[in-house]
C-alpha cells in the first residue's frame, strides 16, 4: 500500500515529516520519509491511499497489561472465570479491543493459568488477528505479599523457592518475569512503603531470568525498593509511586526502563463506578500526587520511559482510552508530545525487545501504523482522533474515504462505542 499526503511521525523522537509517504509490502514497511524522496506511485489506484494530510504513527504500545483484570476487587482466592478456557477468551477479546485503541503490542506483566501465553501463541500462529503479545506468566510474590489474593500468583519463600519459581515460568514460554517486590493499593493491609522481598530473593529472581536471556519487571512502590531492584537488575521499574530526585537519576543512569502507570492513579471515578472497594479508592487518592511527582523526577532526570496503564489498554478514561489517557499525563509529567510518543513506540519496543521488529516506521519494520487526525507532536490529545490501524500490514480498521481494503475482524469487534467499558466481560 503506498499512503500518501499525509505527515509521519516515526517514533524515534526526530521532527514529523510534514509531506511524507510510507510504502508497506505484506507485512513490512519497505519506505517511509519524505515524499520528494519517495518511489514513484502505483498505477493501480486500489494500491495507493490518499490519507488526506492525517498524521501516521508506529502502533502503540501498553507494557503494563493485565487482560484477565476484573472489577471490583475480591480479597478472595477464586477464578472468577471459572475455566481456565473462558478466561483465555476473555483475555482474546480484551487483545482485540487494545487493537482498536491503535495498540498494536501488549506486554502482559500477571496472567493466570497461562491464559496470556496461549493467546499469544493463537496469535503468533497466525490462528487469530490480534495485537504483539509479550507474556510474564504468572505473578511470582512473596508469601502473603501483593497478589496473594488473586488466581493464579505463585507464592515463593527464600531466594531457592523464587529462583526455581522463575525457571519454571521461563520453562513455559514467558519472555519476562514480574515479580512484587512491594505491596501496593489493591490489598486492604498492604501499600507501596511495605517491603515484601529481600535483596536476596531479588537477585535469585533476575540471576534466573538472565541465564535465560530475560528480563525481570518489579511492581515497586517506594524509593527505597526502586534503588534496591536498581542494584539488583530489574530492567523494568513498574509504578515507582514513590520516587525521589536522586532515585530518579540512579535510574536514569542504569540499563533500565520506568513504566509509570499514571493512569491508574488517575482513575479514581472509574474505580469507583466498577464498585471498588472504599480502601482501595482512598489509597489511590493518597498516592496520585505523590505518583506524578515521581513521573516528574524520571522525566527531568531523563530516565527511560515506557508506557503502561495497569488498566484494561482500552478503559475509557477521561474521555480516551486508558493507553492515550497514559500519552498525555507523561506529558503532563513534562515530556514533550515527541517524546511521549517516543515513550509509547521507540522506548516501549527497546524495553520488550521487540525494536528490531516494531515501535517505529523504519524500512524493514513491521507495517504496525496507525492514523490520527491532527498533529499529536504538538497537541498530544490529538492522539485521540483515530482513524486506522495496521497490524502487521493488515487492516483492523479505517475511516479514511476511499480505502478499498477489507477489514480483518468483522462486528462485534466494530469500533468501540464511546464511553463503553469492557472490564466486565
């Protein structure tokens, strides 16, 4: 497909080109830059779309990503799936709506039952359309720690247990392991000051996983924790609710990421329309400024940030998508739009390790491209105005006028209506 008239925006950080083209062939983008520069159009006008001046950009990513999230929260220890079969499927429709999000990549940090890693594998196969998929597995935590209510953690004690906790989700195919080394808001007697693993248990954890080549993530929540997962390699600091100047620096100075997850400490009437539990909603109250400041330290020292949500990627948020929601208040944090959108493609691909392959519009990349009216390096809310997505050069789906392509996934997976929640399902 050769796109033409439009802007690019190609995820590395550099300037949009503001008359561009980008050429897809199959599944991978074979040109993308100006259009002075560009191959010579196709004679066949079903091969050539007009994008009408709308800026195209890589798919989106959402690196914190919990598909089998349920709401309200229970202090009990069920499936409330029921079958580990009912919540792959869940899980498959929830992937499919992120698509419609323009979210073209998952990174889930806390599947049970392995649900997450059979998706991804459907859809690897090519069985099923539907986003990247980088899995973790299971949560591995503490006896009694963060999780320990939910279905499907598994709980470890002393660096032995979660050593061989870790080789064993690794030996099931996970391409990262998430640990809780901190409690958080979700349990009524836990929250983020709360240590929950030792230095011990911590290096047990990433000296495991990099004997496999992967990568540990840690749901972390005080400054003390983010400078011991630091020490100890953890390559993905999750949340960091509270982190102070010089932690900031310390991280970025190390290899790792920082995935803040601002959005769902902004989500305050969303949790309490779904029914929450009262601890829960004050917890999050308490923490949101504190949580911002954090996102501030990162972004003024220059750590590297992804971008997650700890929400469903296609929560309506304050009138978005938790993912866009998660774009603006990085910027609101004090990246720029280019560099939020950086975060959300470029960066977010380096830390799941997936930028040979996706995260910016480059030759020899995947065709994972999306379509935005107005100009979202400028006015980030623009992100806001979809009008198609691109997976792996196939359509999911397009408003452009005079698109010939057929879209992949029929209704029900349509547009999602506005204000609509799925968390339900």
């Amino acid at each position: 497909m050769y796109y033409c008239h439009c802007r690019l925006i190609d995820g590395t950080g550099a300037p949009a080109v503001e008359d561009a083209v980008l050429i897809t062939e199959g599944t991978k983008i074979t040109y993308a830059g100006p259009a002075a520069g560009a191959p010579a159009a196709p004679a066949d006008p079903a091969e050539k779309l007009d994008m009408g001046g709308r800026t195209l950009l890589p798919g989106l990513f959402n690196c914190h990503v919990h598909l089998g999230l349920r709401f309200p929260f229970t202090s009990d220890r069920v499936d409330e799936y029921g079958t580990p079969a009912y919540r792959a499927m869940v899980l498959y429709r929830r992937a499919v709506e992120a698509l419609f999000c323009g979210v073209t990549t998952i990174r889930c940090v806390g599947e049970a039952d392995d649900a997450d890693l059979a998706v991804r594998n459907a859809i690897d196969k090519g069985m099923f359309m539907g986003p990247r998929i980088l899995s973790a597995g299971p949560l591995i935590i503490a006896k009694g720690g963060h999780g320990s209510e939910d279905w499907g953690t598994v709980e470890c004690t002393g660096p032995e247990e979660f050593a061989r906790e870790t080789w064993a989700v690794l030996a099931r195919g996970a391409d990262l392991v998430k640990i809780c080394v901190t409690g958080g808001m979700a349990g009524e007697h836990e929250g983020a000051h709360t240590m929950q693993m030792t230095e011990e248990e911590i290096r047990a954890v990433t000296a495991a996983a990099a004997e496999q080549g992967r990568i540990v993530a840690g749901h972390i929540g005080n400054d003390e924790a983010v400078r011991m997962a630091l020490r100890c390699g953890v390559r993905s600091i999750e949340h960091g609710y509270v982190m102070g100047k010089e932690t900031a620096k310390m991280l970025a100075d190390s290899p790792a990421f920082y995935v803040p997850t601002l959005a769902v400490s902004a989500s305050v009437d969303y949790l309490e329309k779904h029914g929450n539990p009262r601890y829960h909603i004050e917890k999050i109250r308490a923490i949101g400024k504190r949580h911002m400041q954090s996102a501030v330290h990162a972004a003024e020292a220059g750590a590297k940030i992804a971008v997650g949500t700890d929400l469903l990627p296609s929560d309506p948020l304050d009138g978005t998508n938790a993912t866009v929601r998660e774009t603006e208040l990085l910027c609101e944090a004090g990246l720029s739009p280019l560099e939020a959108i950086r975060a959300a493609t470029e960066n977010s691909a380096k830390l799941c390790g997936v930028d040979g392959v996706t995260g910016t519009l480059e030759a020899g990349k995947e065709a994972d491209i999306i379509a935005v009216s107005g100009c979202p390096d400028r006015e980030i809310s623009d992100l806001r105005n979809l009008g198609m997505v691109v997976r792996g050069g196939s359509l999911v789906f397009s408003e452009i006028t005079g698109d010939p392509r057929p879209r992949l996934l029929p209704l029900p997976f349509g547009k999602i209506p506005e204000g609509a929640s799925f968390i339900d399902w």
